[in-house]
C-alpha cells in the first residue's frame, strides 16, 4: 500500500529522509592539507640532515683537520660558532634557512646560495630529460607487453624492465660510452657541451641554466645540436632507470583495465585488440603512472650522483660528489637540503594533478 504525503513544495525537503555526508573534503581541503603537509615534510628532511652532518663532528674539523694547527683550527671554530650547543645552531641554522641563506663552502669560499642555482638548472635539465625518456619508452612498451599478453614479447619487455631497473646506473652509463662513444665514435663522450657551445651559451642575457632550452631561444641551431649529442647518453643511461618502472607499470595496469566490463562490451561489438588497448585502456592506467612520477623524481635526483659523475655532468651531483670528497659538509649539507625540498614539492604538485584527474584520490 502506497501512502501520499500532502505537503507544500517548500516543505518536501524536510520530509524527505537525511541525506548521508559525503565522505571526504572537496578539491580545495585537498590542496590544503597537502600544502601544510609540505613543511612538516622538509623540517623532518632538514632536521636529519642537520644532525646526520654533525655525527663526526664540526664541519671545519671535518674539512681542514690535519691540516691547520690546532690553535688555527679552533680560531675558526670558533669564528664561525661550531664551538657552541648544538641546538643553538640548529635553531640558527633554520632561521638562516627561511631567509634563504645556507651559509658558506669550506673548501672554495663561496655562498651555497650561488652555488646551487650554478649548478642546479644542469640537474634540472638532466632529469627533465630522463623523465621524456623513461616516459617515452616505459609507457609504450608497456602497453605493448599488455597488448601481447603471455606471449615472446611479453616475455622479452618483462625481462627487458628488470634489466632497466637493476642494472646500476654508473654501469648502464661506461657501457653507452664504451659502445657509441668509443667504439662507434658517434656521439661524445662526457660533457654539457662543447667548450664554444658552452661560452656562446653562457654569454646569453639571463640565461636560464638549460642549454637546449637557451639555444632555442637565441635560435642557434648548431648550438642546439651540440647540446643534444651531448645529452643522449646520460638521458638514456638514468631514463631506462625509471622507464623500467614504468613499463611494468603500465603492463600491470592496461592488464587490469582490459578486463573491465566496458573494455568486454567493446569486444562484443567487435572494436579491434588494438584500439581498446589504444583508445580506451590506456587512459585510466596512466593515473598510476602520475602518482608514481612523484617517488620516480626522488629516484631520478639520487642517479644523477652518479650519472653526472660518470658523464662529467656539471650539476648539483657532479658537485655533490666533489664536496664529499672534500669532506665539505656546508656545501653537502646546503645540495641536499634543496633536493629534499624539490622532492616534497614535486610530490605536492603530483599528488594535486592525480586529484585534478581521478577525483577518488580525495577521499
């Protein structure tokens, strides 16, 4: 039996059962506390940087002990106050940090300040391109692997991304050298750039530090070329690093879309293998791949220590490397920070574009 409610329109609503809450905040809370989680984030970071660099002691007694006097040595203990409690520096060392100031090298008497935006856009440009590799390869082998499924090129992509994954990346790098460099001749071995490429670049007015990107500006395409050639092999040697990742990624993904029920409807009126996987599967396995980029950034800046070292690469990992061996623990204190800084904010900004494209990340 059906029972009429006789109610005035304006009064329906309230006669109607309470609608439930949806669970969650909307885009904007999201934001929100993903930004305020970002200082958290890099305090943590700094902290244990802070205190990790001062377990064997003073910086100046780890960079010039054994070589200045004893009395010299505590004069500059001293001056640069390494002498007083640690938590008093600590607390000093932050305020330095909010004004943008992370002090001054040991071993060649410069700001890191300069030092790291010398030396960061040549990291920058690094892993910008072997994020275009390890995208350009791991997405579409990935999809390939799905496609042939349990197949010979299945098999060979999958054995194909554990090789990326694990070989290191100094190792990856002697052999690209070894083959096209030295046995092949075809593109050079170590570098940014040419020396002239380099001095024309540099000349620029406010250059922004990416030499492919300065050569286009200033349009001179025999200094573009020369930057590419030079940026090949270290691009391919980090990049296979991640497009590992992510072809297996993508496989495992695609895999699982391919079974969904409109992907069975589309078979079922005869759309092709191909354009489902193309066309239709693709698209929602690539939501993983974005929120995994954020972890991959952080990969990405650890190999360049070592593929900058390899490729002479002039970055913030070439120096890195150089200030350890000096036992510089300002400088290395100040490279390391900033990279703990780029990768906080790398994964705010994912995390805010996995939002913007699949809204479930919010709840």
């Amino acid at each position: 039996m059906t029972t009429l409610i006789d109610a005035p329109p304006s009064d329906a609503d309230a006669l109607l059962p309470p609608k439930k809450k949806q669970a969650g905040g909307g885009l904007g809370q999201y934001i929100l506390v993903r930004f305020l989680l970002i200082f958290p984030t890099i305090l943590i970071l700094v902290t244990m940087v802070f205190f990790l660099m001062r377990i064997t002691g003073d910086p100046i007694t780890a960079a010039m002990g054994g070589r200045l006097p004893p009395d010299q040595l505590q004069e500059r203990i001293h001056a640069a106050g390494y002498d007083r409690p640690l938590l008093v520096q600590y607390f000093e060392y932050l305020g330095q940090l909010v004004t943008g100031n992370f002090g001054t090298t040991l071993s060649d008497n410069r700001q890191v300040t300069e030092m790291l935006t010398t030396y960061g856009s040549a990291t920058l440009e690094l892993a910008i391109n072997a994020l275009i590799v390890a995208l350009l390869v791991g997405i579409p082998l990935g999809m390939v692997a799905a496609h042939r499924r349990d197949h010979l090129p299945d098999a060979v992509l999958r054995i194909l991304a554990i090789l990326f994954y694990a070989t290191p990346v100094f190792f990856a790098g002697m052999l690209l050298k070894l083959v096209f460099s030295v046995w092949l001749g075809w593109l050079p071995v170590a570098g940014r750039a040419g020396t002239r490429t380099e001095l024309s670049l540099t000349a620029l007015e406010a250059p922004t530090g990416i030499y492919w990107l300065d050569a286009l500006r200033s349009g001179n395409m025999a200094a573009f070329s020369d930057v590419m050639s030079h940026a090949v092999l270290p691009a391919l040697a980090l990049g296979f690093l991640t497009a590992g990742v992510f072809l297996r990624l993508v496989r495992t993904n695609v895999i699982g879309t391919l079974g969904k029920d409109y992907i069975e409807a589309g078979r079922s009126r005869g759309v092709s293998e191909y354009r489902l996987v193309t066309k239709h599967a693709y698209k929602p396995a690539l939501i993983p791949i974005i929120t995994v980029m954020g972890l991959q950034i952080a990969v990405l800046l650890g190999g360049a220590v070592l593929t900058e070292t390899t490729f002479e690469w002039k970055g913030l990992g070439f120096q890195l490397a150089n200030y350890l061996t000096a036992r510089d623990f300002v400088a290395v204190q100040g490279i390391v920070v900033l990279l703990a800084v780029i990768v906080a904010v790398t994964n705010f900004i994912v995390d805010i574009i996995a939002a913007l494209i699949d809204p479930r990340v919010r709840y």
